[in-house]
C-alpha cells in the first residue's frame, strides 16, 4: 500500500485486526496503583480486567502516547517503503492523543503525514481505522481516504450503557456532581459521543431497563456495521442475539463483538456493554 494507516490504542482493534488489516498501532499508558504500562502491548484485555475487578484494585488512569512513540511510528512507515500516512487517532475532545501526533508530525517536515480526529473512541474509532485501511489496499491517496473518513465519522453512532459513573468521574471525564447524583439514584447510565465528546444521554433506573433501551437504540433503523461492545461480566452473546434478532432489514454487513481494552476500559469501568453503528445506505 502507498499509504499507511496508524491509530492509537483507543481504537480497540484487536491483534487479528490489525495482523490482517496491516494498521500500525501507538499504545497510550495506563497505570494502575504504582505500575504503568503500555496498553495492549504490556497489558492485555483480559489481564486489565482480572487486575481491576479483584478486592481493592485501585482505578486506573491513561496517559496518551508519547510524542516519540508517535514519531517511531510515522519514521517506520516511511522506511518500510510507503509514501504517505493517515493517523487516525482517539477524539481530541477526551484525550491528548491527537496533539502528540500533530507534534510528531512537525518534527518530519515535509512528509505527507495527515491526522484525522476520530471525534469518537473505542470501535468508533476502529471502524474509522478498518475503513481507511480497506481504502488504502484499493489504492486510494491519503487525501482521498481522509475525504471519506470526514463523511463517514458523521454516520458512526456510540451507544454504550455503563453499571457506574464513577470511571468516567475519576478520569475527568464528567462531573463529580454528576457522577454522585448517578450513583445516589442507582442509575445505569447510557453515554454517547457527540461531537467528540462523552454525553450521558439516558438514565434508566435498573440494569434491566438500561438493557432494553440499549436494543432500542441498536435496533432503531438498518445498519451497514454493528461493533458490539463489553467489559466483564456484561454477557455480550446474549446482547447479540437480542439486537440481531430485532435489526431491520438489510443485515449489517460486518457485526463484531470486541472486548473493552484497557485504555477504554478505565473510564467505563466493569460491566459496560453497547456498540458502535454505522449508518451508511
């Protein structure tokens, strides 16, 4: 391919996506208590929510990649023979990510680098990524792949309905105030992205109708792909085969169902469950 396709860890894409899709991936850091690592690269899924979700775990925290890792990235796709790179990278509105890579890009002038803000995170972002990498396998210029990247980011939709407020609250991602009237009232609160940033949207009362109105909003209208969403212990099949059994028609083309990695993972906290949607017909 003449241009190459980066994204951040915020992305969510698993291994066997980007083994297959040839995407370069930055890790961001998150740190638990004392220790910080390199998400996923040092720190698995499934590791992150064993270490969490044990007795007296502390919150964990992220931190957005360094400027120098973003720079190694962009400096490899260049020696590995391709012409041009598209980062496609976490909402500026919730984290640094993006100005690190704008900072690495100064640093190579004159190399055709162009950032693209997800203006979404998790598979919002990833489903963004997986595009701009077909994109690129079918020849398409950078210019080309950004121009479609700007019109799809409008049809991505973010459902996801989390067990706590509390994550989002200590990552700075809303308001204590608003997290404590959530946990007073037991809410089991739905968030979106709007306009790159996290809104909480809805605010049912027992999981159970937090679980329906999430159907509800999966399956309001035809889909093009549909990223299903967890953390553990939410049951993802079963949400699957709810959703599936009510989609309209047409199918969606691509459903997935993908883990909450780490970096993600810290702000919605255990049992989080949802998806990504892509309207595009």
């Amino acid at each position: 391919m003449a241009v190459a396709i980066v994204t951040d860890s915020g992305s969510d894409l698993t291994p066997a996506q980007l083994n297959e899709t040839g995407v370069r991936q930055v890790p961001l850091s998150v740190s638990l208590g004392e220790r910080t690592y390199l998400s996923p690269d040092e720190l698995t899924p499934d590791a992150f929510w064993e270490e969490l979700r044990a007795p007296n775990s502390p919150f964990a925290h992220t931190a957005a990649p360094s400027v120098g890792l973003f720079k190694r990235a962009f400096e490899k796709a260049f020696d590995d023979g391709h012409e041009a790179v598209v980062c496609v990278c976490l909402s500026e509105g919730i984290s640094a990510t993006i100005r690190h890579a704008r900072m690495a890009r100064e640093m190579l002038p004159g190399r055709p680098i162009s950032i693209v803000d997800s203006r979404s995170a998790s598979m919002g972002a990833g489903a963004l990524v997986l595009r701009a990498a077909a994109l690129a396998a079918s020849g398409l210029s950078a210019d080309e792949i950004c121009s479609q990247l700007s019109t799809l980011r409008d049809k991505v939709d973010f459902y996801v309905a989390l067990d706590t407020l509390d994550y989002l609250r200590k990552g700075g991602r809303i308001s204590h105030a608003k997290a404590a009237i959530g946990g007073l009232l037991s809410i089991k609160p739905i968030i979106i992205m709007r306009a790159g940033l996290v809104i909480v949207a809805e605010q049912p009362r027992t999981r159970s109708k937090a679980t329906e109105r999430v159907i509800e909003l999966l399956a309001a209208r035809p889909v093009t792909a549909l990223h299903l969403l967890y953390s553990p212990p939410a049951d993802i099949e079963a949400l699957r085969e709810a959703v599936l059994a009510r989609l309209p028609e047409p199918a969606p083309r691509v459903v997935t169902c993908q883990i909450i990695g780490p970096v993600i993972g810290a702000h919605v906290g255990p049992g989080a469950y949802g998806s990504i949607l892509v309207h595009e017909d």
